[in-house]
C-alpha cells in the first residue's frame, strides 16, 4: 500500500482557531482529504502541518442568504438573499438538498436555477467520495496532468516536472509555465451562476467573485493566500434564469471532468435571450469564461443557428493540452458538441436520452 | 446406484465462500498479521532499459527501523513459469529490463519506513537501447534483452501448416485480406498482490499468497531459494481476483520468503496498484494478419493467420500465448487448411502473459470482424454464415484438436432470437447497430506447465463419524467458485447437503496437487476427481449399509443425508451412521480422486497448446449508439449464449458470465495498457502511461449494460455431471460483436480495440472524404519466417505429426517429448490434397 507521510494534525472548533493555525506557515488545510491525502500518499505535497475542517461548525451549513448567519459575503455581491453554502459542506448535502434542484424557497415545483450546479456536484467522482469531498475542496482542488498525477516513484522515472521537484514542463517542453488541468466540476457551474466567496485569515476577511479566485497558471492556481480559508460560497438570487452542467469524461462515474460546460440563462417571456453565461471547466488552469459565446446568444431566440454561433464562439478559446484522458484533438473538436447539448436543453430540447448516453445516469432536466 | 436425479448440481445455490465474502470474514493475504511481522518494499527500476553498475545500499541499512536490504547477489538462480523461459530474477542481477523492475528489498518495521528507506539507495545505471514496440525489436537484434530466445530480441517464432492453404485460396471465390491489432489491457483484480512469508516453528518455509498457482510457486521457490520442495509450504489465500494476473511465480513472493528465512520472522508485502501494473503478465498487444479463402456459399477453404506478439521484458507465459493466437480458430468452424504464423518479440515494458482468453481472444476478434465483412460481401446474414460453417462434433480439426459436444449452433438461434435479431440487424435508424460473434475456448489445457504424466488435478476426502466431510485439494479459490464446485460434486454423490462439507483447498503441505486455476481448468478437473473421490467413498458406505440393512447395494440411493432402499426409501439409515458402519467394517474412511486428460492427438512441436478435454461454445450479440458528430459510443445491451455443458451452480455460471462481458466490453471500449516515451533529447523514459485505477480506464457499474444470458445446456460425457467451463469463454465474442455493430449503427469499421470515440470520429472523416471507412492497422510487417512445420490434416491421411521436423529433440516446455514421430532425416514432403471434408 501507499503510505502517508508523517504530519502533525489540528481539529480546530472554529475558523479563528483554524486561521491562526494557518498563520504559522507549513500548513495545509484538511477538508474531506479526498485530494489532499491521496496526493500526499503520492508525495505531491508534504506538508508538516494538517488544520482539519471537519470539527467547524460555521462552516457546515446551508442557508438562505440570511444577513445575520456568519457566512457573510460582500454585500455588493449578495444582493438579497440566495443561498450561501458554508465551505464545510460535503458534496453529497450538497446534492441531497431540495433547494439546489428546485431553487431556494425549495417549493417550486420545477427545475430551479442552480440545476446545473447540482449536476456538476452530482457528477463528481463517486457517491464515496461526495460522501466525504466538500465543496470548498472542491473549489480548491488542485490542477490535474497525466505526468503529475502518479506515484513519487513514478515522477522519479521522468525525472518529475515544473510542477513539483522538477524542471521541465513534459507537456510542452518549452512552456515557461504549467499547464497542468483545473479539473473541479463545480467551479464551472458556481461561476456560470455569478457566485461569490469569502476567504477568512488571522488578518481579515475578503470577499471575491469566484471566477476571481483563479488565475490560469497550474502551479499558481488560486489567488487564495495558503494562510486563507476559504469559508462560505455565496449564490445571487436568480429569478428567471436557468442553468446547466455537462461533463465529459470516459465513464459514468470516478472519472474527472476533461471538459465541463456550465450554461446560465435569463431568458424574458418571448424566449429571447437576456443574459448569459458560458464557462468551461478542464481546458486551462482555470475555468474559462467565454464572454463571445454568451454575447452571440444575448438579443436572440434560442435558435439552432443562434446556438451553433454560441458554440462556435464558446468553443474557440478552449485549449486542450496532452495531459487528461483523450486525444486533445477530439476533446477540442467536441467541446462545440457539448456547448450545443448544453444550450439545447436550456432551450427546453429533450436531451434525456442523449444525456443519458453521455453521463450513463440520468440527471435533472429542464 | 439407482438413479435420482440431481439435490444440489443444477440448482441455483448461495456459493459455499458467500457468506464469509459478503460479511467480510474472509481472509486476503493482507489481513494476515502475525506476531514480529515487519514489512517489505522494493526499489524498481527508473530506467527501461540499463545496466546496472552499482548499488549502494548503506544508508539504507542505516536508516533507523530497517532490518536488512537485499539485492540481485542475494537471488543467484532464475526462476520462470515455463521452463524455457527461466528469465528472472527476484531482484536484478546487473541488468533490468523495465521501468517497474525490482533492483533492491528493504525490509523495515513498518511501510512507512521501508519506502523512506528505498529513497537512500543510490543506484547506478548504464542505460541501454530501448525497445518501446514490437517493430523495433524486429529491426534492432542489439542489444539483446534477454541471451536467449528465437533470434536477436525475438522470443519465440513459429509456422505451422495443416494443409495447403495456398491451393485453398485459389480453389476459392473469394480471398479476404485484413489486418486488425489489438491492444494490450490488464487484469485489474480489485485485490492488489499481497503475500506473507514466514519460518516455520520447525525451521521450514511457508509463504501465504494471493496466487491462482500455489504448486508452481511451490516449485518455482524451492528451486530460487533452493531449499528441498518438501521443506516449503505455499498457502494460496482467498484471491481477490485474479483473472491471470497471478498465475506466475512473482519476484516479491521470493524476496520475502529469503526475508523471512534470513531474519527468521515474518516478512509482509502488498503491493502498491502501480506495482500490480508492473507485475502485468496482461493481454499481449498482437497486430495480426488474416488471409481467408470462401465459397460464395460461405464455406471455408482455408485459412492463414499471422500474428506479432509485443511480449514486454520477460518470457512469462509467452511461448503458450504465441502459440494460443493461433490454436483456437479452427475449433468453432471447420476450416480444412490452415496455416499459422506467430513471432513473440521482447520490449522494455512489463511483462504480457495470461489474461483471461489467454492469447485468444486477438485472433478472436480479427476472425469474427473478418466473418462480418465476408458475410457482407456474400450478402448473407453473418448469423446465417455461421450456423453453415459451424465445426460438427465428434471431429479432430486441422491442427488436431479433439472437439467433443458443440452447443455453438445452439447459442447462435437462442441468442438470434432473444435479441430478435432478424428485424434488427442492418434494420435500425442510423447511429444505431447490432452485431454478432461466436468463439469458443479451452475447458482445461490438455498439458501441464512441466512435463509430466501425473494427475492435473487430485482430491481427498475425510469422512467423519459426525457425517461431516472434508474434501482437501490444491485447486485455488480466486472468486470463481471453485470451492463451490469441489463441495457440489461430493455433496450431490453423497446425498449431503453442502453445508456439512468443509473445502480445504489451496495448501501444499495438506492438499493434493491441482495444477492451478488457470486455462478454465479447474471445475472439470477437479470435478472430475472430485466425483471419483465420492464416488469410492460411496461405494464403502454402500456396502457397509448394504450388508446392516440387508438391501442390494445397487438398490441403495444417497440422498437428503440418508442412504435407504430405492425402492422402500423408509428402510435405510443416515448419513452419519452409513459412516460409523463404514468405518467399523473398513477402518478409518478417506478417499482418493484424481483427473488425467486424455492424451492428446497432436504430436507436432507446438501442438502441446491448444488440446482440452472439451471445448465450450459462446455467441453474443452486442447493441450500440453511436453520436455521428463526436463518435461517441454506449452500449445499452448484449445478449449472450454459452454452452456451459451443465450449469452445475447456475448462478456461478451467470456470474461469469457477466463478469465476462464486463471484462470484455473495457477491452473492447476504454481499456490500454499503454506507455510514454519522452523527447529522448531530453530523457531515457518509457513509462507506463497511467499505472493508477482512476486513469487506466475500466469499466465502473455505470458503464455496464444490461445482459441477458442464455445457458445452452447439452452435457459432454467428458465433464463432470457434462459441466463445461464459463470463466474465460463468454469474453471472447463480445469485442467483435461490439466492432460488428458499429459497423451496423454507422457503417465504419474499427479493426482495433479499444473502440473510442476519437477512432470512431476518424474513420467517419475518412468515410466523409471518400476513403475507406476505416480505422486500424494498415499493414504487417516482413518478419522472417522460419520453415513451416508440415502436419498434414487427418483427412490428409496425417497421423498428428509433422513431415518436415528434424529439430523435433528441441524440448518445448508444454510438450511431449516422445512425441516425436517423424522419422529424422526426412525432409520436406509433398502429400496428397485430398479437398475440404464433405459436409
Ligand atoms: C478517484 C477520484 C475521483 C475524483 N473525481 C472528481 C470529479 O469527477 N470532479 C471533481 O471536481 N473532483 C473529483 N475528485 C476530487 C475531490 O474528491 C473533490 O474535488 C472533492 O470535492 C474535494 O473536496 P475535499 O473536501 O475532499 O478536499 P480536500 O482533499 O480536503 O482538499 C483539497 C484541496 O483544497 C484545500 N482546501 C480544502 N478546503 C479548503 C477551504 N475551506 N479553504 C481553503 N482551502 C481548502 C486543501 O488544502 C487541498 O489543497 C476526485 C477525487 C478522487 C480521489
Ligand atoms: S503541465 Fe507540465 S509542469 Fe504542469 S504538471 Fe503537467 S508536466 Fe508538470
């Protein structure tokens, strides 16, 4: 078996503790583990120090935006009441909770707006691991490459890379950065929905749009400081919108995203499209916003010619890299497919078939 | 005996291990903790290829916890399944061959601290030449991988014909050409290997292991330690999956058990999932050629197939694998000359061996896609073509196989019909398809691993006074129920409920010798043994009731734990008490069984592969989508017949086969064991790709379809109670099919597995472009031949034997070695064609 490294181990009560445990260097923070202790087993951090999260109880809740709970965001960002999501809380709550699929009175009988961040948290890994995975692992999860992702023994044998104890980058030999994949599920579909985040340390509290916590470099990630914790994920309230989340990976479970297309819409009562978001996850470092994609659907009805610009549009920038599963050309080529599945469905389409076949489950739809 | 028809065989039955298993009772390797135990980890190689200058291990000994470190010098004598490949060594002497072979031991007081350990052994390496395919073997002789071998860095080279297959294909109406690879995959049992060594309180060797071959790791340790056989004692433990994959003799049982032996405490290993990709001894990567020979009928005149074998660094079982691509073929349809060529070459990769199907599951698929495509162009429903070309009963084929019963025209309408196959097929909307295919696989290789004339398999019972029974035999409990069988077949003979029959299996010292659970050989062997071992223990309670009761013994029957008059069932005793008076009129009651193969009719060299007792027969049909703008592909059902004989526990049966089309369908849709060469400006590595269960892509419960199994039940004489084997032969149809039916949903042919989406995508742009709609291997390459084995078919008047074999002394591990018939000095002969047998 794969065995940890030695490391010192703090199950702090509250985020303050936790903060000023963070303060004191060569820590690292400890949610569900799910990614953090299988890379440590592998030897891709060693960190001396590990602050659990489990035990903080402000971290764990769900709420509706209430302005008096402690997972308070900018007020600039909340703009009433959404829903805040405490950072402790693990992905299968998260899925289990009523108001994720029909929206956050919970009452609506429908489909509500974040449908598509209950599919991208649905579609994480396995039942297991969303048992135990929480949503600011989630967010924080580390980029993923082929050449990084492998046993301590195994990188020795390439002389490992850029991205830890090594030099060069084995996916582009002359690139002057890691290209290594941000390959969360649900960073796509929170930041498709406009969401915020608080990050907590011994110095203060900051708040930041989500798609402001990352930046597209594999190593550097994350604008979080490593002494930050990420506490609680704030949704806006969206009446009239609707969202979605595609995955593609090879099978209907495990496997991590080697493209995520997360949908937002607010559409007015002639169907024509008001606003708009496409972000796609797993073709950078970062999930990948395309402004051009969204701006070709605003003023239009959801036609197959108005879709089939968006697509064009969204699928443009992405970037595939020779580092996930599949052929980076076929995974380039199809990223138009899965915007034009997305934004189909959006439009009311019946792709219960179709997304069966893809995701091998059924999921929520329209 | 009167006749009762059957209590236990046949019925659908909780397996004898389920209890233990689902409560999680049952004892793997790794759950073996024993007093003073400490741990071992080995350093593997970083480069694929290198000479290994020096190895300094001195600050590992150093390191506090660690008891002692072994390398290469401490593992003098080579050890290897087959006795012509003798080609390893528990730890590198001064060469290694992969990234993955051992080069030093620790042995430490925990993991932990024997991987941290493994970091301070500086070793030296001279890297070598690497070999990353099977055509740079072919062109570059040198360096040599291994001193021995067929030639250069070939392993093994054979041709073999039956016939005169050139004159069948210009008898034909047609001749069809098509060259198929397919990939290398690996076992992935869930259990990873585990082992425990330990000295024995007596001084002596025992070594607890997951291993599907407790009496050839018996073997193969008293020989690299060099300690007398009757001093060690190898214990199979329960295997969590095995599937091949630990059929071999492995480096970390040998360095634990001299571990163990030096430091006289028990020595521990579980391997690391990376690790159990090194040990390998998977799917062989075969390219393969096949040049087929048809009446517009369809009927088969002849057929050659070649194929190149990418052996990876070590012989393993490689020589029988070679010879398996090419042994099957002629045991589904009557092909009446064949000619077959197969080339094994080594390259810097792990080792290929036997993967469930071993070696025949390649060739497989290239004839089953091939029928396809001849059955188009004959405009024939290729459901149709079979059933024509079906091999009939009772036959002795071109290449000497002796074929008993065949149920394969039986699965083929069963499984037509459950499918409703003739308003399918070729019938869907676009994107969507079905197809078919049949195979055929071995129920027990006729041969042993080591010449010998002795049982294959051996069983022992115990009768006790209570009426409880012990049935003792070295066969290997690696989940596909063979402690289940051994215990139905005494349990049915005996009139006794399985329940009161404990199974000691798998154990050297206390157990007879049963080869292994390898080639789906083990139900009808040891059934077999088991049944005669029963049946003489019947046979002494019989008489001892016979004579208490005063009844004809022949009128005694055993049943529901009493043995009474057939035709008065309320005279009679029971069980126990049958014992007690056995007892007091014989002594003691223990029995014997044993099972010996009947000799087989091949005595060519190379004819050693492919004999069994009985073959069993499967067709499946598979149903597919196919997305025209990405390729992708999903497999919602398949359909699946097998000619099982008897389904002697037919929910054991159902699961294999089950768990065969789930193997099967990630050979054919996701799984490859591939490998990574870096810019070699810039570094040596040849890595394995992704030695990890999350990227080393497997099918996951999300991913399998629905299967509806149909069991063809016809029972061979030659089987106990007729049962066939099921654990391998229901892989074998299904890559084909699923090849076949994207043929029918979009009308590209995938002459290669796995069956992704990218080569869908490709051959529909190549389609789209006007060019052939296809995607696969374009061509094989020269390879140089040696001078083909003649054996004249036995309706050439061939007697089994070549015309032409002067280098018949050559001994070949899996073969007679008196076999050799043909007079020396006699060259190359011209015989009589005497035209396809008359069907
Ligand atoms: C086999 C397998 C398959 C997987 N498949 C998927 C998948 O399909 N999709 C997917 O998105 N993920 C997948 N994962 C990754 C992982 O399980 C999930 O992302 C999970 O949500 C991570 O949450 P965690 O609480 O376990 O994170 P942890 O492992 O505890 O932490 C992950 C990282 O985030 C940091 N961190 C955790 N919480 C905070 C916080 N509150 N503030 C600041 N930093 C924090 C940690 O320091 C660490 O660097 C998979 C993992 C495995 C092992
Ligand atoms: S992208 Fe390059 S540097 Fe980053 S992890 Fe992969 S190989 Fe290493």
């Amino acid at each position: 078996m794969m065995r940890l490294p030695y490391f010192r181990y703090h199950a702090p009560r509250t985020v303050a503790e936790a903060a000023d445990l963070l303060s004191k260097g060569d820590a690292m923070i400890v949610a569900g583990g799910t990614d953090l202790l299988p890379n440590m087993k592998r030897r891709q951090q060693v960190p001396g120090t590990l602050v659990g999260l489990r035990n903080i109880a402000e971290l764990r809740g769900i709420s509706n935006g209430d302005p008096s709970t402690k997972l308070r965001v900018a007020p600039s960002l909340s703009r009433g009441d959404g829903l805040m999501i405490g950072a402790g809380v693990t992905l299968t709550e998260l899925v289990r909770d009523v108001r994720l699929r029909q929206g956050y009175g919970g009452q609506a009988p429908v489909t509500g707006p974040y449908a598509g961040l209950w599919q991208a948290a649905r579609q994480v890994a396995t039942p297991q691991l969303r048992n135990m995975g929480t949503i600011g692992g989630n967010l924080c999860l580390d980029t993923r490459c082929n050449y990084y992702d492998q046993n301590y023994e195994w990188r020795k044998a390439i002389d490992f890379c850029m991205k830890k104890d090594g030099e060069t980058c084995w996916v582009a030999t002359s690139s002057p950065k890691c290209l290594a994949v941000s390959s969360t599920d649900t960073a796509p579909a929170l930041v498709s929905l406009g969401a915020g985040v608080t990050l907590a340390s011994a110095t203060g509290t900051r708040h930041l749009p989500l798609a402001d916590l990352y930046q597209n470099d594999g190593i550097h990630y994350l604008t979080r400081r490593p002494d930050e914790i990420l506490t609680a994920v704030h949704l806006p309230r969206l009446d009239g919108w609707r969202s979605t989340y595609w995955k593609l990976r090879r099978r209907g479970a495990f496997d991590f995203p080697v493209l995520g297309v997360a949908c937002a819409l607010k559409l007015d009562r002639s169907g024509t499209v008001e606003a708009a978001r496409i972000v796609l996850g797993a073709v950078a470092s970062r999930p990948l916003e395309s402004s051009n994609g969204a701006a070709a659907l605003v003023g239009h009805a959801l036609t197959d010619e108005a879709i089939a610009h968006a697509a064009d549009a969204a699928a443009q920038p992405a970037r595939p890299m020779d580092n996930t599963d599949y052929t980076l050309h076929w995974r380039k080529r199809v990223t138009r497919d899965f915007v034009t599945y997305a934004l189909r469905e959006l439009r009311g389409d019946d792709t219960r078939e179709l997304r069966r076949r893809v995701a091998r489950q059924e999921l929520l739809t329209m | 005996m009167a006749a009762t028809s059957f209590k236990t065989i046949g019925k659908p039955r909780r397996r004898v291990d389920g209890r233990a298993k689902v409560t999680g009772q049952t004892k793997f390797a790794d759950d073996l903790m024993l007093p003073r135990m400490v741990h071992c980890k080995l350093l593997r190689s970083t480069l694929p290829h290198a000479r290994v200058v020096r190895i300094d291990a001195s600050r590992a000994l150093a390191h506090p916890g660690v008891h002692l470190v072994m390398t290469g010098r401490d593992f003098p004598i080579p050890y290897g399944i087959l006795p012509v490949s003798q080609d390893e060594h528990a730890l590198a002497i001064d060469r290694v061959r992969f990234v993955g072979d051992p080069v030093a031991a620790v042995i430490a007081r925990d993991e932990l601290t024997a991987f941290d350990a493994l970091d301070l052994i500086d070793v030296e390496y001279e890297p070598l030449r690497t070999f990353a395919d099977p055509e740079e073997s072919l062109t570059h002789s040198t360096p040599r991988i291994h001193d021995y071998g067929d030639a250069g860095n070939i392993h093994k080279i054979v041709s073999l014909g039956f016939g005169d297959v050139e004159q069948a294909f210009a008898d034909a109406d047609h001749v069809f050409e098509d060259t198929f690879f397919y990939q290398g995959s690996t076992h992935l049992p869930i259990e990873q290997h585990a082992a425990v060594a330990a000295k024995d309180p007596d001084g002596k060797l025992v070594l607890w292991s997951s291993t599907q071959t407790p009496h050839y790791v018996h073997r193969a340790l008293a020989k690299a330690l060099a300690i007398p056989a009757a001093h060690v004692r190898v214990i199979a433990t329960p295997n969590g999956g095995g599937f091949g994959g630990k059929s071999d003799p492995f480096n970390h049982e040998v360095v634990i058990a001299k571990a163990a032996m030096l430091l006289d405490r028990p020595v521990k290993i579980c391997l690391t999932r990376e690790e159990v990709f090194y040990c390998h001894r998977g799917r062989h990567p075969v390219l393969m050629h096949f040049k087929t020979g048809v009446k517009r009928d369809g009927t088969i005149t002849g057929l050659h197939v070649k194929t190149l074998l990418d052996g990876g660094a070590y012989g393993s079982y490689g020589v029988a694998s070679t010879f398996y691509t090419g042994a099957l073929q002629t045991v589904t349809y009557h092909i009446p000359t064949y000619h077959f060529q197969g080339c094994r070459v080594f390259t810097n990769k792990p080792p290929c061996g036997p993967k469930r199907g071993h070696g025949t599951p390649q060739s497989r698929f290239g004839q089953e896609i091939q029928l396809d495509k001849i059955a188009e162009t004959l405009s024939l429903d290729p459901a149709e073509l079979r059933l024509r070309i079906v091999e009939r009963p009772d036959t002795l084929t071109a290449n000497y196989l002796r074929i008993g019963t065949i149920g394969l025209a039986e699965c083929i309408r069963r499984v037509t019909h459950a499918a409703d196959w003739s308003s399918t097929y070729r019938k869907l909307p676009p994107g969507h398809g079905v197809g078919i295919a049949c195979s055929s696989y071995l129920s027990g290789a006729g041969l042993p691993i080591y010449w010998n004339d002795m049982p294959h398999s051996g069983v022992q019972l115990k009768l006790d006074r209570s009426g409880g029974v012990t049935a003792f035999c070295g066969a290997t409990e690696i989940g596909q129920g063979s402690d289940d069988v051994l215990v139905a077949c005494v349990a049915e003979i005996l009139g006794i409920d399985p329940i009161d029959i404990r199974a000691v299996t798998g154990d050297t010292d206390l157990t007879p010798v049963d080869l292994g659970s390898y080639s789906s050989r083990v139900t009808l062997m040891m059934g077999n043994a088991a049944i005669q071992a029963a049946e003489r223990a019947r046979d002494l309670l019989a008489e001892a009731v016979a004579s208490k009761i005063n009844v004809p013994k022949d009128r005694l029957v055993f049943a529901e734990r009493r043995v009474f008059d057939a035709e008065n069932p309320a005279t009679g005793v029971a069980f126990s008490d049958a014992v007690c008076l056995a007892e007091t009129m014989f002594g003691t009651i223990g029995t014997t069984g044993s099972y010996t193969p009947p000799r087989s009719a091949a005595k060519f060299k190379g004819g050693g592969v492919g004999p069994s007792p009985t073959y069993s027969y499967s067709a499946a049909i598979v149903e597919v989508t196919v997305e025209p703008s990405t390729g992708w592909i999903d497999v919602p059902r398949v359909w699946i017949a097998h000619d099982i004989g008897r389904a002697l526990n037919p929910t054991l049966v159902r699961g294999q086969v089950e768990g065969s089309v789930y193997m099967a369908l990630g050979e054919a849709l996701m799984e490859e064991q591939t490998f990574r060469r870096l810019p070699p400006r810039l570094s040596h590595a040849l890595v394995h790709k992704f030695p990890s269960m999350l990227e080393y892509k497997s099918p996951t419960t999300m991913d399998m379809p629905d299967v509806i199994t149909e069991l063809v039940e016809a029972p061979d004489p030659r089987g106990p109670f007729g049962a066939k084997e099921v654990g391998q032969g229901p892989l074998l149809p299904v890559m084909p099919a699923v090849a076949n039916a994207v043929y029918d949903a979009i009308g590209v042919r995938i002459d290669e597995v796995p069956i992704t989406p990218e080569k869908i995508l490709k051959a529909l742009d190549a389609k789209a472009a006007g060019k052939t709609p296809r995607y696969g291997p374009s061509r094989f390459p020269d390879i140089a031949w040696p001078e083909t084995l003649q054996v004249p078919p036995p309706w050439e008047g061939g007697d089994g034997t070549a015309v032409n074999d002067q280098r018949r002394s050559v001994p070949d591990t899996r073969e007679r070695h008196g076999a050799s018939a043909s007079a020396p000095g006699v060259g190359p002969r011209r015989y009589e064609k005497v035209g396809p047998r008359e069907r």
